[in-house]
C-alpha cells in the first residue's frame, strides 16, 4: 500500500512540475505574418512617436515656444520623450523612408520631413545669427530645452554619421528642396576628416581608454560614407567605407563562433570578447547599408559578402524559440533584447532580398524574429525590452545587469526597417515562413 501510495505521489509530482526538469516546447515553423498585421505594428509605433516626439522649437532664453515662422534669436528644441536629432533617430528616420516605400504610406515621409526640415530650418536660423560661434561659444540654452549646438558643431561620429545617412536619403527622395545638404556636408566633414584614427585609417576614440575603438562606430560611419558615395559619385567614399568594416573585422570578428566583440583597444591584451548584441546589430545593419549601394565591381565587395554570411550563420544558429536574440549573444541566460532583434531582422531580410543570402536558409528565422519583436511593442505602441545606451565594458556583469527602457530610443527605427523589409520579402516569397529544402 505504501508503495502504491508513493508511486501515486511520485505521479502527481511529475505531472504537476515537481521537481523534474521542465522542457521547453521545440520552436514551431513560423507563419508569414499579414502585411496588412505588418502595416498595423508600424502605425501603432508611428501614432505614439507622433506624440512622444515632437518638432517644438522654444526661444533658449526663456524657455517660451517659439515658431518656425517666427523665430527668436536664440533657439533650441523642447525636451521630448526622446531627442529628435540623435544617432538613434537617424535610424529612425531612415526607417520611416523605407516604411514609406513598402507601404506607399504618407505618413510616415512627412514624420520624417517635419522633423529634418524642421532642423535643418533652426540649424540655418543659429548659423545666420550667430555666425561667429564656435562649439565652445555657443550661446547657452535655458534649463528645459535642447541646444542644437551638435548640428551645427558634431564633436564625434555619434554626432554625425547617422544624422548624415537619412539627410542624404531624406535628400534623395526630395524632402526640405535642398535645405538638408548644407548639413550633410558639415556631418561627412566631420566623418571623413575629423574624427580620430588609428594609424591605419581605423575609426577609434579615447574613451575609456585611448585608441579604443568601438565596433557601434561602423554603423555611425560607414552608412554616412556609403550614401556620400551615392550622391557625390566619388568612389573615395566607399573605399573608406569598405576598409572600416574589413579593419575592424581584422581586430574585432572572432571567427570561432561567428561574432563580434564589442570593443577593442590597441594597448590592451588580451582582449575580452563580449559579444554584445546590438553591437553585433550595428555591425550588420552598416554591412547591408553598404553592399546596398557599393558598385558591382568594388574589389571589397567579394571579402564583405563572406564577412556577412558569416555574421547571418552565427545569428540563426543563436536565435532563441521566441524569435528573439539574448543581450549577449552566447549567454541564454541573459535577457532577450529587442532593438538587435529588429536590427538582425531587417539586416537578413534585406540581405535575402537582395539575394546575398539564401531564402531557403534564412527565410524561416527572419519571419520568426518579425513575430517575436512584434511582442515587444506594446499597445501604445512603444518598443519594449530595449537595452539602454551602453558603454564598453570588461566583464560580462557590466551587459547583464543593462536596464531596458521604453524611452531607450534605439528600439524606434529598427522596428519601421525591419517591417518594411519584411514586407518586401513576403511579397518576393509568400511561403517563406514554411519554405522547404526544395525553395
């Protein structure tokens, strides 16, 4: 009887959890998603980015709103949820541009036209009346606001690069008449005669440490190049281009596993390999911007194309059940974070479309990835799961314990890349989601 009874309770014990070790449900096949599903994720983000991030200019003595129509002397933006003349909302412009052409949704053009007119508006405005300022003159601004001196002055390439990549394709598509090509030239300045480099022409800075170079700074350089390239026809652009992401491969892409660490300083060794995902993002989406508009015949076109399969093999082989990746690549046990998600989602997908990479291999994890980051955006519409600014670190600590934040503004942008391009791939290959060994 107590046998039976033990038996019973062992029974119980397993069927309820108990002490057994739970195993996870195997990943299903995903489902293409409905574009029309697609549209409803994008506008959602749209609708709550019209709201959190205004173009509001204020008189920087007072703090009073001011119009465009009517400017004071000394201006700069209200604060905002979010700033609207950063990095991350270069990507985001960008992002609206490509949401744009897969949807043939104005909406999303005149975000972005508001915004970078706008700008480009209060940039000319302090540069006529101010036109002795320098980075270090530059008329203060009231507590409240937001000065607009690193338009007018870029201090590094987080200042730069990616403002300059969706100005020129903002350009390109016939936004603000002319008015944002002062500015993209002052932006590339910067980028190809400023900013620090090792002796070999490396984009680096010296922080932390001197002759530090940050694997983020492909994306805030090389897009800016390649898109100076396109508009200027000058192919000194995308060699420089092109010998950024071949120089930090050499330094930075540990072939063993596929990936790239985050950062590497020349005077340090030996190097730890953190594989932080959105770095990795970084590196990948400014490879497609890249091989988008590199010639055909470019010599670093063949050497970029195997920089690039590499990288994609490594994501799919690490990409969680959710669709997902985790905050260090190689770590499950760290959290999944939302903003590389969207950036390998739109890298691939881009990559797929433009035949760089295989359909049949790479299909089913960019329609898994979509469907997971698509759990990230809440119904207001703001990207959750999104890792905060982050710095180099030196342990894997320093990755692990990273707040996220609906207001960590690298979430916005990839969200509108990576649906636009989904879209185009869906219509390229509807059964993309369940293709087989056969295509």
């Amino acid at each position: 009887m107590a046998r039976v009874l033990i038996l019973s309770m062992l029974s119980l014990l397993t069927a309820c959890g108990g002490n057994s070790e739970q195993t996870p449900p195997p990943p299903t096949q995903p489902a293409n998603p409905a574009e029309d599903a697609i549209r409803e994720v994008m506008s959602r983000v749209h609708g709550y980015l019209l709201t959190a991030t205004p173009l509001r200019p204020v008189d920087a003595d007072t703090g009073a709103a001011a119009s465009l129509d009517a400017l004071p002397d000394n201006v700069a933006l209200a604060r905002t949820d979010m700033h609207i003349d950063t990095y991350e909302w270069g990507v985001t412009y960008t992002g609206m541009l490509r949401a744009t052409e897969a949807t043939n949704d104005a909406r999303y053009r005149a975000y972005a036209d508001e915004r970078l007119s706008g700008l480009a508006r209060l940039a000319a405005h302090m540069r006529t009346r101010y036109p002795a300022a320098t980075f270090d003159t530059y008329p203060s601004t009231v507590s409240g606001s937001f000065s607009l001196r690193r338009v007018l002055f870029p201090q590094n390439l987080d200042d730069s690069g990616s403002m300059c990549a969706a100005m020129i394709k903002a350009d390109r598509a016939g936004i603000a008449d002319g008015a944002l090509r002062p500015w993209i030239d002052n932006f590339a300045n910067w980028v190809s005669t400023r900013q620090m480099r090792l002796a070999d022409g490396t984009f680096a800075r010296d922080r932390p440490m001197p002759n530090s170079v940050w694997l983020d700074d492909l994306y805030m350089s090389v897009p800016c190049l390649a898109q100076m390239g396109r508009l200027t026809g000058e192919r000194r652009y995308f060699d420089d281009a092109a010998r950024q992401i071949l120089q930090f491969h050499s330094r930075m892409f540990v072939r063993e596993n596929g990936l790239w660490m985050h950062g590497w300083v020349q005077e340090m060794s030996p190097h730890p390999a953190f594989h932080w995902a959105r770095a990795n993002g970084w590196a990948l989406m400014a490879m497609v911007e890249l091989l988008s508009e590199l010639p055909e015949d470019h010599p670093g076109r063949t050497n970029l194309l195997t920089i690039l399969e590499a990288h994609a093999s490594a994501l799919r082989r690490l990409q969680a059940p959710s669709g997902l990746w985790h905050q260090l690549l190689d770590r499950p046990d760290s959290y999944e974070e939302t903003s590389s998600s969207a950036m390998y989602v739109f890298a691939i997908a881009r990559a797929i479309n433009n035949g760089w990479l295989s359909a049949t291999i790479y299909g089913p994890a960019v329609i898994r990835g979509w469907n997971g980051v698509t759990t990230k955006v809440n119904a207001i519409g703001q990207v959750e799961g999104t890792c905060i600014g982050t710095g180099l670190g030196w342990d894997d600590t320093f990755y692990l314990t990273r707040p996220t934040d609906v207001n960590a503004a690298h979430g916005y942008g990839p969200i509108f890349l990576a649906g636009a391009e989904i879209i185009f791939l869906i219509r390229r290959h509807p059964n993309i989601g369940t293709i087989d060994a056969q295509g």
